[in-house]
C-alpha cells in the first residue's frame, strides 16, 4: 500500500465514523417521540388495556356472537356486513382446506363434506383484533379512526370520507363501508356498553363461554387466568399488528 | 439584503398566515387533544343505544325459569341467547302487568326444529368438544331432521319442545 490510499481511507473512515456518531445522535433524540409511531401507547401503560380470548375448542358454531353483534349494532342484515362472524374450516383427508361461513354463520352450519373425507373440523369466531400497532388506524388520510387509551380502535363516523383506505389496509377483514352511512363501520368492542361497565354482546351471549373479555393490565382478570393457562396464539403474528385477539388452539390454516 | 429575497420573505409570511388562520377555521374543536383524532368522537360512540340487558334483569321478574334453568344443563346458558336483545322487554314489561304487552315488547320463542339445530344438529366440527377442567362445556349433538320427526301412535309431526323441556333439557 501506498501512502496515497492511507491518507484517502483514514478520510473516508472520519466520513464514514461522523455520519454514523450523527446518526446515533439523532436516533437517540428522536427515541423518546416514537409515540408518534403508534397512536395507542404500548402495554405496561396504566388504566385498562383491553384483550380479547376466544377458544376455538369450546366454540360450537352456533353464531349467536355474530347475531347478537348484528342487534346490538344495527349493522345491516345482508350477508355481506359483518362485525364478528364465525368460519367453518374443514381440514379433509387430502390435506385440503375448506372454509365455508354461509351468511357469518347465523343461520347456522351444515358440515357439506361427508364424515369419511374429514381429518378435522373447527369453528373459528373472528372479529376486529384491536390491534395496538392496528394498521388501519395508521393509513387513514383525516384522522377519522384511532386508537383510545384503553387499546380500543374506534371510528369518527362524523369525520370518515369514506376512502375505503382502511378496508384494504386491515389483514383481518373486519372492516366494511356502511351501505346506507358511506363510512366505514367495524367493532368497537361494543364501546357504549362497556362505558356502562357491561360486556360487549357477543362476550354476554356465548354460550359455551368460548369468547373471553377482560383487561390485559390486571393480573387478575378472567383474560390473564384464560392466557397463562392455554397454548394462545394471535392469527398473523408475522404482521406485528400488535394484535389482542388471543386464540387457544389456534391451527396455521387459519388466515 | 437583495430586494427580490426581501419580496420572497413577505410572500411566504402571507402564505404561512393564512395557512394559520386555514387550519384554525377548518380544524375540529377537539382534534389533537388526544392524538390525531377528534377527542369528542370517543364520547360519540359511547351514545349508541343497547338492546342487550344482562342475565340478572330477566331473573328478577322470572324467578321460576330461572329455578327451573338451574337444575338443567342450560343452567349457564343466557336468556337471550335464544330470546333475543331483551332490554326494552326488562326495562318496559313491568308497566303491562295483568294487560297484554305491546308487539315490540314480545320476545322471540323459538321452538321449532331449525331453532334447536343450530347448537344441537350434527356436525364433526362440533365433535372434539370435550371437558374441560375449567369449565364444563359439552352439546348434545342429534341428527335433528331425523331424530322422532313424528309420533309413533298419532303421526303427528312433533317439534324437539314437544318432549324435552328447553329450559331443563
């Protein structure tokens, strides 16, 4: 080596070293606003942090949860308007997947596939995640849907354009425009009630007791005693949605 | 100080003001109190109207289906899962007593085969409930379409309620 590329490394290396010292320094002062990042602060906060538990082991398919979501909330009764609905997969002997949930399983299931040709079978309730890295919240252009501090993620219905945004960004679903409102509608974890210190109505209504409800920062709660004691998964983990929706047996055909 | 970056100054602080009192007129009274929503909306939701009541408001005036639920294997289950949204029954029933009640105050009785089916009808996916050491949670599960659809000396088509009482299955 000659003395040229010495001198032209080391002044590459003080380049290179002042960029990267800035580049920590930045990072560092900017570490302590990354609450603009998400709009809900993370669990550990104080107050209520609301999760859901659903069981797919207990759940019968009866639909009563998406029944009851749908009085509770005046949401349109054609079989495409859901807030919670139930799915029928059927894991055949072939190792296909079949995922049937005629009008959100209100009417309730019929199996189509005969006994011989099934491997498993299991219900899966679905409905909003409430997500605590919810990216719905995050695409949309007015500020129209957000976060609360208890972790629920709620709609202005006075200040939703009805840019349908959100509907694609959600990889759950659980998002719809309301036909008669054009805005955009979808769980609020029964917000109304749960200000009157009642349960949503799907957690009221479950009759084998397979959907849990309760608050993730106290130890004590139903929902903790459900999580410690079963397998419990979030549907899409890769996603880092921060979801609250746990599921006991949850099997990776569910999407 | 150039003329033309002195006019430039002025045009920008005109358009900077007027962006100022923009997002003043334009911007909604409570945004950004919480974050980048209108803080008033959470209030907004929480005004829905309910139709469900709790299982507590329908045992207060039924006292003897609820002795009778209790002995059953539907004790856990709630009224309204097969009544129906009851809290215009529970908060308005009691102002008909000994008169007949208004048709939107009625409660949907379900008795008919399709109603029972919907837990109780035969599905695999329904077979691998079992106990649980927590809770208990089992269905019956009959071939409801097939199971006694008449009886055998009258011939009479026979509805599931006709033999097991819903209440004390």
């Amino acid at each position: 080596m000659n003395e040229d590329t010495i001198k032209l490394s080391r002044r590459n290396f003080f380049k290179a070293g002042t960029v990267l010292a800035s580049g920590v320094a930045i990072a560092s002062t900017l570490a302590p606003y990354d609450g603009l990042l998400f709009a809900a602060e993370a669990p550990g906060a104080k107050g209520k942090w609301y999760g859901i538990g659903i069981d797919i082991n207990k759940c019968i398919g009866c639909g009563k949860c998406a029944n009851a979501c749908k009085q509770e909330n005046n949401v349109p009764k054609d079989p495409f308007y859901f807030r919670s609905w139930v799915e029928q997969y059927t894991i055949k002997n072939d190792g296909s997947i079949l995922v049937e949930s005629p009008n959100g399983g209100i009417d309730g299931f019929k199996q189509s596939v005969p006994d011989n040709d099934i491997y498993k079978s299991f219900f899966v309730p679905k409905m909003c995640n409430h997500c605590a890295k919810s990216p719905c919240t995050q695409v949309c252009p007015v500020g129209a849907t957000f976060e609360t501090e208890e972790g629920i993620v709620l709609v202005d219905e006075n200040y939703c354009i009805g840019c349908r945004y959100c509907v694609q960004a959600c990889p759950y679903g659980c998002r719809y425009i309301h036909p008669e409102k054009g805005t955009v509608d979808k769980c609020t974890l029964c917000f109304h009630r749960l200000k009157k210190g009642l349960q949503p109505a799907c957690f009221e209504i479950c009759p084998t007791e397979a959907r849990i409800f309760g608050d993730l920062n106290d130890p004590k709660s139903k929902l903790n005693y459900f999580l410690k004691n079963h397998n419990c998964m979030v549907i899409k983990p890769h996603l880092n949605t921060g979801s609250k929706l746990f599921y006991n047996a949850l099997t990776p055909e569910v999407r | 100080m150039p003329l033309h970056i002195k006019r430039l100054i002025g045009v920008f602080a005109i358009f900077i003001a007027l962006f100022l009192v923009m997002r003043q007129v334009l911007r909604p009274s409570s945004f950004g109190e919480l974050g980048h929503f209108r803080a008033k909306a959470i209030y907004e939701n929480t005004l829905r109207p309910m139709h469900y009541t709790v299982a507590d408001s329908c045992t207060k005036c039924h006292k003897d289906i609820r002795s009778d639920k209790d002995l059953g294997f539907h004790f856990r289950l709630k009224c309204e899962v097969c009544h129906g949204p009851g809290l215009k029954h529970a908060l308005y029933a009691n102002q008909f007593k000994n008169k007949e009640l208004p048709d939107s105050l009625i409660l949907y009785k379900p008795g008919e085969r399709k109603d029972c089916a919907i837990c109780h009808n035969l599905n695999r996916a329904r077979i691998k409930i079992q106990f649980d050491t927590i809770n208990t949670t089992m269905v019956h599960m009959v071939n409801v379409m097939k199971h006694h659809v008449t009886d055998p000396k009258t011939k009479e088509a026979l509805k599931c309620i006709d033999c097991h009482n819903p209440h004390q299955p």
